[in-house]
C-alpha cells in the first residue's frame, strides 16, 4: 500500500503533474507514461488503483476546454469497441501476478516509442483512412491495455492518426474516449481490490499535482509544439519501460 512518504511524492507528485499535462494538452497517448513511472516505486496493482482517479479527475476537468471539439462519429466507434476490450482486460487481470504486469507496461512503454519513430510518421503521411471495423478494434485494445497498464492511448492514435484529425479534432476525441473507458474501468477495478482507503489519501493528496498538470496542458496545447512534448515522453518510456522490462524478467 502507498506511503505517504517523501519519497512517494518525489515520484508520484511529477507523474500526476506529467499525466495532466499529456491528457490535457497532447491527447492521451504518453499519459500512461505516468503509470509507467509510478510502478517503479509501488507495486504494479497498486499503482494501477492510484492513477485511475488521477486520470478520472483529468478526465473531467478537461472536458470543457474541449467540449464539442470532438469528432464525435469517430470517438463513439471507439467507445462501443472499448467495453469489450475492459472486459477482457479485468478478466486478463486475475490471471496474472506482479511481474507480469511489469513486463506488459514496459514492452507496451518501449513497443510505443519504436512506433511513434518509425511507423506513426507514415501513417500520417500517406497512410488510407481505416474503416469503421478499425475503429472498434481500437477501441477494443484501448479498453484492454487501458485497464491493464493505463495504456490505452497508442491504440487509440493508430487509428486517429489515420483519420487525419486537426491537432484539437484528436485531443477533443481523446478526452471524450478516454472520459468513458476510465468509467467503465472503475467498477471491476473497485471489485478487484484496486481501491482502497490508502490508495484513496493517496488520490487525495496528489489531486493538487494533477489540477496544475491538466491546466498546464490546456495552456501549452495552443502554446507549444506537440513534437517538443512528446520527445521528453519517449525518453521517460524507454528509461522506465527498460527497467520495468528488467525488473518483471529477472
């Protein structure tokens, strides 16, 4: 269980403030960075339990500075296909023990650096638009790596990408997909044990380091470059996918 220590705030205070910023300003996809870097001081479930109502709490408080920006035929292909996909994450979960949730949120961490640097600039240039089917798909895995690892966003932009969305089109849809897969998550993870009053204290603290990372976000999203921000992110993934890799394997 979380300790509300120094040392606890030294990691989980800046990764709340990281997952504002990425939800609120550059879409969903580097968010589960955060998630990433709380697993290397709490144990994978219980850092799983402390940033869904961090990213909830984004969830909501973004909403309105995107409100309608959305693509709204898009973002509800993804909604339908993401129940499924939770569903078959919480029963993916019961399976599996710590450290093979370490190995998943580190390749899943290293896996999206390779393809934002090798295959997302193809996708963007000359890539067709996907179909529909495609859409529910990703919806799919998004719901499962996001209930999994809080990884749904790679999937997610896959498909974005490919649908040539404005820089606000693909943040408005993040936050609205991303809004409704965190909801459903929550009722299986309360029935799994991923809450608890400590986690709770431990939201409550770090609610203050979320507020000023999503509000940072809304500022910088019309402020500053997407590339800059994301190039920070690759390197926080494959520092700490890398060490989740080795800590799950050996």
């Amino acid at each position: 269980m979380p300790e509300l220590t120094l040392w606890f705030f030294l990691i989980a205070g800046p990764a709340a403030i990281f997952a504002g910023v990425s939800k609120a300003g550059f879409g969903s996809g580097a968010a589960f960075a955060s998630a990433s870097i709380l697993a290397l001081a709490l144990e994978p479930q219980v850092a799983l339990g402390v940033m869904l109502p961090i990213l909830m709490l984004i969830d909501v408080v973004t909403l309105r500075p995107y409100w309608g920006a959305w693509r709204l035929r898009e973002g509800w292909l993804m909604i339908a296909g993401g129940l499924p996909g939770v569903a078959l994450g919480a029963w993916f979960y019961t399976l599996v023990n710590a450290d093979v949730l370490r190995v998943l949120i580190g390749a899943i961490s290293v896996l999206f650096v390779i393809w934002q640097l090798f295959g997302a600039p193809r996708l963007r240039k000359d890539g067709p638009k996907a179909k529909d089917w495609v859409g529910l798909v990703a919806g799919c895995l998004a719901g499962f790596t996001s209930f999994v690892s809080h990884a749904g966003g790679p999937p997610a932009a896959i498909y974005m990408l490919s649908q040539r969305f404005s820089k606000t089109e693909y943040q408005g849809t993040t936050v609205l997909v991303f809004w409704a897969i965190n909801l459903m998550k929550a009722v299986p993870y309360s029935f799994l044990g991923l809450f608890t009053w400590q986690t709770l204290l431990a939201d409550i603290a770090l609610a203050p380091f979320a507020l000023i990372g999503a509000a940072l976000g809304v500022w910088l999203h019309r402020r500053i470059p997407a590339h800059l921000f994301f190039n920070i992110t690759y390197i926080l993934l494959i520092l700490t996918g890398t060490k989740l890799l080795w800590d799950g394997l050996t």
